[in-house]
C-alpha cells in the first residue's frame, strides 16, 4: 500500500527533535520563571479561560489558544528551546506525578511587582490581577518539596538552574498611566517596585538559587497601547523613531535604578550569579531599524497592532484583539506589535536570540546549547513500506543552517538507498 507522508517541520533552535546525547549534559537542567504576560504561557489561562478556538491568539505556532498572549511562541519558550529544554509547564496545570524537574512557569498575565494592597491604598485603578510575584514566589516554595527532599538535593539541583524574574513591573507602571499619572509621579513609584522585585529575588537566593536573572523594562515610549492613549500631538514628544521620548526616558531611569539595585545584590550574595537582561535595548533595535528585521516601517505603520482595530496604530482600548469589531492582519511576521500591549511572536524570537547569544545580558548567560534560528522545511516522500522508522539527528552547539540542511539531504540520500523505501533525495524542499 503507497504512503504519502508530508512532513512540516519548523527549525527554532536549529535543531530537529530534542535528542541529546548523554555525554552532552545541557548547560541549564531546568528554569524557573516569574512575571506577567510577557512570559505567562498558560496560568492566566487556566483561571480565566476566555480563548476560545477560533482565538487569533497563538494562531501562528499552535494553531490554538494554550494561553500565550501573543500569536506564537514568547521569549521564554526560545530561551528554553535554545538550552535544550522542553517549553515550561505551567503552576496551575500541574498534574499529579508530573515530571517536573526541568523547570516551571510561574508567571501570570497581569501580574505586578507590587500586592494589590497598594494600589487600593493609593486609590490607583487596581490591575488585572491580585497574583503579584510574591505569590508567585510562593508558588514556588509550595512546589520546592517535588524538586528537592534536603539541602544537599536542593544544592546538586539549584547548581544546574537558572532563574528568571521578569520581566516585572511593567503592569505597575501601567496601572499609574491609566490614573493618569504624569511623568513626575511614576517616577516615585520606581524605587518602591524595585524594592519588591529585590525581595523576591533575594528569597530565592535564600531558597538556593545560585543563578538568576532580573529583567529590566520595555521602553514603553513604544508600545503601541501607551502610543494611543497619550496620543500627543504635539511632534516634540516624539523621537524620530515615533516613539515617546519622555516615556522612554523613564524607563531609562527605571533600569538604571534597577540595576544600581542589582549591583547592591551582588556585593552582598558573591556566591550568586546575578544576571541583567536588558529588554530595553533589545526591544529598541527593532524599533529603530525595522526593515532590518523584515518588518513593516514608517513612523505609524512600525508601531501598528496586527490585531486590533482603530487608527492610527490599528488600536483601540474598548475593542480587543479577538473580538468580533477586530481584524487581523495577514503576515503577523511583519509586524513587530501584536495586539497594542504585547508583541508578536517574529520579535520575541528576536529579542531571545538577544538575549541568549548577545549583547543584552550582563554577564552573559552559559552559552546555549543551540541556535536560535527559523527554518521553515517541507520534507515531501512517498513509501511503498514505512514501518516503525525512527529519526535521530545530532546537531551540536555552533552549528549553522547550512548544517541543519545538509544534514537533512543525507537522510533523504540514505533513505532511498533504503530498499524498503523509494524516495527521491531531491524531496527536500526550503521555502
């Protein structure tokens, strides 16, 4: 009986599978990670489930809504992918008896750096959520007994994990603007956000984190959602980007206040690796140089939502991405913003690859085990016999595309010198 088999296989990390030999132990054995939407992939989810099929969210990559609030895949899923590991399962869908030892996702969309107390105190619109990333934190303790019985398997385990906090505060920050709070008055707020992200990553030090990450903020000069809701008309508040300058220099300051925190940190923990991702740079680029990346370019139309609906950004606060009023545009990969507040899955995978290969982490995390990259291959064959045929392809760290490819025409080549399989070696088709 003839088979006809199409494979589509998309290359993210420049790998095909995730078989990795036991004499190459991976750089990280696991991930923990903390924040908001910008890495929640499924816990938000899982309390509020409102995607429903036909959702234009994670439409790129899954082809369904697990719970990601972008089209695709999140910074966090390349950063895990790059190192050789599984994406992160998420705290609250956790099953019994589930494999954990290769990290968990703790973070929550909307979730703040500060508890909800405050912003009631302050008479602040309250966010989204009342999950700040002290009960994250808490989750984490909750589930520290299923890693490790004793301090001795805590050390051997914390010693190969990496941690991640943040991105975080971005909600803080957002909750101020939608009180309209001025410049001035987000700025005080700053040393008080801090202040929380050190406490938690200070207990995780205190829990036997050895390596962690603190992630420091977008610039939201350019985030399209702050672009429409400010909505200046006046062309001195802009850079030559589009962006808004004096958001920007917030931000700025933000990080820097950040990361004097982080040196404080490291002066009083030698024995912790502590590592700063800067998000505002990396995000930047793109904004500055777009057609670089292959996106779309102009002063409105670098900054326009894929999905969304309103002018001038394709954005409005009263109409969602997702419902009915909203469109989506045909190639989310040539845009960088997704749906006003959050981006697309083409600039997380760049901003990763920031991040893991350089130079927006300092230090420099462990060099990963894989590159990230994006290779679309359509595999095509047709067999006479196909019985229990099992695909193993060992590319190592460094490797270039070109490699991935070549490796791939000699299967084809030794599949049809197979006499259980006539295949044409040529079926190997980059598009």
């Amino acid at each position: 009986m003839k088979i006809i088999i199409i494979f589509c296989i998309t290359f993210t990390c420049g790998f095909l599978g995730n078989v990795i030999s036991n004499a190459n132990p991976l750089p990280y054995e696991a991930i923990s990670n903390f924040g908001d939407s910008i890495s929640d992939t499924g816990n938000a989810a899982a309390c509020y489930p409102s995607m429903d099929d036909n959702s234009p969210y994670d439409s790129t990559y899954f082809k369904h809504p697990p719970g990601r609030v972008s089209n695709g895949r999140l910074i966090i899923d390349f950063i895990a992918e790059a190192y050789g590991l599984p994406m992160l399962p998420t705290y609250l869908n956790l099953s019994k008896g589930q494999d954990i030892r290769q990290g968990v996702n703790f973070a929550f969309a909307g979730a703040t750096a500060l508890d909800m107390d405050y912003f009631i105190q302050k008479r602040l619109i309250p966010p989204s959520t009342n999950i700040s990333l002290s009960v994250q934190l808490d989750w984490f303790k909750k589930l520290k007994p299923s890693l490790c019985k004793n301090k001795q398997e805590c050390d051997n385990y914390f010693k190969n994990s990496l941690f991640l906090v943040g991105e975080i505060g971005g909600n803080d920050i957002n909750a101020l603007i939608s009180s309209n709070k001025n410049i001035t008055e987000l700025r005080e707020i700053v040393l008080i956000i801090i202040e929380a992200i050190m406490n938690v990553t200070t207990e995780l030090i205190e829990e036997g984190a050895v390596e962690i990450v603190v992630s420091g903020n977008f610039p939201i000069g350019c985030n399209t959602v702050v672009l429409t809701v400010v909505n200046s008309g006046n062309k001195d508040d802009y850079d030559q980007f589009g962006c808004l300058v004096a958001y920007n220099v917030f931000i700025k300051y933000y990080n820097w206040r950040l990361n004097q925190a982080l040196e404080t940190l490291r002066q009083n923990n030698n024995h912790v690796k502590i590592i700063y991702f800067d998000y505002y740079g990396d995000a930047k680029r793109l904004f500055e140089a777009p057609q670089q990346y292959g996106f779309s370019f102009g002063k409105i139309d670098t900054f326009k939502a894929c999905c969304g609906k309103g002018e001038p950004y394709n954005v409005d606060v009263h109409i969602f991405c997702g419902s009915l009023a909203s469109t989506v545009c045909s190639d989310p990969s040539k845009h960088i913003n997704w749906d006003g507040a959050h981006l697309t899955e083409a600039a997380y995978r760049l901003i990763a690859k920031g991040i893991v290969e350089g130079p927006f982490t300092s230090p420099s995390l462990k060099s990963p085990a894989f590159k990230i990259t994006k290779i679309d291959i359509r595999i095509k064959g047709s067999f006479t016999y196909f019985d229990q045929f099992k695909i193993r392809i060992y590319i190592m760290a460094g490797r270039n595309d070109r490699a991935i490819v070549d490796a791939l025409q000699a299967l084809a080549q030794a599949m049809s010198n197979n006499n259980k399989a006539g295949v044409n070696p040529n079926w190997l088709e980059q598009f």
